[in-house]
C-alpha cells in the first residue's frame, strides 16, 4: 500500500510495535473487540498514523488494501468484487472534531493514490467517540451497507470517483464536476495567515513544527478567510491559493510570491460589520483571533468572508514570474485577487504539473 507523509499537525505515521498498547486511548478498542491486544502484537511492523501529545495519543488510523479475492461472507450482505481500502482501525478522542475532518481527508487521498473504487469501515454505533465518526462517515458520503452477521458491527462504503450531491458538499470530497459554469479565481494570502489555514501548502522555508494540531482551523477541510478581498467567487467556484511575498524576503515579489493549491467555495458574505455575526459565521474555522477580527473591523468598517473546501496543495508552485510571463497577471501592479479563464486555470494546473484527471470527474 502507498503512504503519504505528512509535514504538519503532528500527523506521523509510526509502527505497532513502537505504540504503547496500555495507553488509556486503547482501552476502549480492547473492551469492543477482545482479540484486539493480540491482533494489535501481530501488527508490530505495520505502520498507522497517529497524533500524539503531552496527554497520550489522540488519534489513531490504520488502513489497509484488500483486492477482488477478499472474502466478505461474514457481512450479510456481501460486497462485490473489487479493489478497496478498509479503514481497519480508526479512533479520535472526543475534543478532535476538526482532528476528525483532517484524518477524513487523509483516508480519501490514500483512496486516490492507491486507486480504489471503495472505502469501508466497520464499527460498533455504542460509545460517543464511535457515534462522532459515524457523523463524519455521513457527512464525508460514507452510506450503511449491511452488518457484519458475526460481531453486528456496521458496516459503511464510500464510492470513490463520484459526485453525489450538487456542489459544494464534502459528500463528494476530494472530486469536483468538470462544470463549465464555474468560474475560476485567484487569492491573495498573507504570509502570516497562510500555512496556519492551509498546512498542507507548507513551502520549503518553513517549520512543519509551527503548525500542529493544536491549531484548530488548520485541521478543518472547510477552511474561512476574512478579509476585504474585492472578488465575487460563488459557491462552486474555484479559488486558487497565492501565497503573497514575505516581509523581510529580500526577492523581487515574481519569484517569492507563489501559487499553492486550490480550493472549491462554499459560502460567501460581504460587507459584514458585527464583530458578533462574524463570530458566528466563522466559528473556530479561521486562523485569526478575536483581537485580530476586531482591529480589521475598526480598520475597514466591515470585512468579507469567504468559506471554502480546500481541495489539493501542489507539488511542484508555479511562481509570480510564471503569471506574468503567461499574460494572467498583466503588470507588477496587477494584484493577484482576481478572476481568470478557464484556458489560464488549466494554465496553471499545467505548470503545477497536477493530473486534473486525479479529482475532476
């Protein structure tokens, strides 16, 4: 099976037989599935992914392919053949909602690496840590397929490489329509706020150990930008990710600005002038603090806010120079928050050397 690394939010992948199984975290698992201490000795070399701080780990995450010869008869309805990822063992604490959202994505983009055509998970509907990632399995598409006939665990699938509501909605997540209606947008971030709302666009320069999964929005798929950015994008539109020139980086603006990934809109509001409707609008999804929301408040008057579903981070980031030398942006002044074509956002997936085939369906 192929693994991703992951830079930011404490997210490492570690072997079984570095674990402590006597951590509390585990208790649970052992009460629900009495061969758990052994299967777990048996797993020594395999490797899962897990978040660990100062109070114990707080999410655990393993996964495993299974081809078109896996036997499936003790579900009572079976799954056909085909080549899927089983998400063997998955557990949050209760404080790691937005934690939730982050390990949702990880098992989605290891879908899509590994190239299967479903994802499925069994679980008991008992504990309330179980029943918060049922609600994430609803929310993320996963549906209820049958019931496993020996244990009654539950059993829900997720098909890979379909849309199954109308965009946005994270039941389709990480796959967008290949629409021709949608139109197509950059926006500019600051440096500051960049990497603390988008981890997973990290550039080189900077510490993974900066952003880690204390930091709440960073670990939400629905990402909240505030600011008085002067574009209209709509739901379903697609914002592509300009990382704005450092202060003190001593580079011309076209070769340390740079393009990071992109994302797909899911609610926009305007001209918002209460720091309380802000508040409630944003939730925990934005990186600034109160202090900071105030201060642009006093500033500007009112501020806009932009919510979205961030999607992918490019490998390869095309660079300012490139949007000047392929004519989207048309001078050093043009700033960077505008709309563009279509032709000028495959312009860029191009130069960022993204396989649009990999989500666009």
């Amino acid at each position: 099976m192929k693994l991703k690394s992951y830079d930011v939010l404490s997210v490492e992948q570690r072997k079984f037989s570095e674990l402590n199984l006597n951590d509390i975290f585990f208790d649970s698992l052992k009460d629900d599935y009495p061969g758990f201490s052994d299967w777990f000795s048996k797993k020594g070399n395999e490797t899962a992914f897990v978040v660990n701080n100062e109070n114990g780990i707080q999410a655990f995450l393993y996964m495993k392919i299974e081809n078109e010869y896996e036997d499936y008869s003790q579900f009572i309805t079976q799954l056909k053949p085909a080549k899927r990822l089983k998400v063997g063992t998955f557990k949050i604490t209760l404080n790691g909602h937005y934690l939730g959202e982050r390990f949702f994505r990880i098992i989605l983009e290891h879908a899509i690496m590994n190239n299967v055509e479903e994802v499925y998970v069994t679980i008991f509907p008992k504990r309330d840590e179980q029943k918060l990632l049922i609600n994430f399995m609803e929310l993320f598409g996963f549906e209820i397929f049958t019931k496993n006939r020996d244990t009654g665990e539950m059993v829900f699938v997720r098909k890979m490489k379909t849309i199954l509501e109308d965009e946005p909605s994270l039941k389709n997540y990480p796959y967008i329509t290949s629409s021709s209606e949608r139109s197509y947008y950059m926006l500019a971030i600051d440096t500051v706020y960049h990497t603390k709302l988008i981890p997973d666009s990290i550039i080189r320069e900077e510490n993974p150990n900066d952003f880690t999964s204390d930091i709440t929005a960073a670990n939400a798929i629905q990402k909240t930008y505030i600011g008085n950015y002067w574009i209209s994008p709509q739901p379903g539109d697609i914002i592509i990710y300009y990382r704005m020139k450092p202060a003190g980086d001593n580079r011309p603006a076209k070769y340390a600005a740079t393009l990071t990934g992109f994302g797909i809109v899911s609610e926009g509001h305007k001209n918002i002038s209460s720091y309380e409707k802000v508040n409630e609008l944003v939730s925990k999804r934005t990186v600034l603090t109160p202090k900071e929301i105030k201060e642009k408040l006093a500033l500007k008057k009112s501020v806009n806010i932009l919510k979205f579903f961030d999607e992918y981070s490019f490998k390869v980031r095309p660079i300012r120079n490139f949007l000047l030398e392929s004519g989207i942006l048309i001078s050093d002044r043009d700033y960077p928050s505008k709309k563009i074509s279509s032709e000028q956002f495959d312009m860029i997936l191009k130069e960022a050397m993204f396989n649009k085939n990999d989500i666009f369906i």
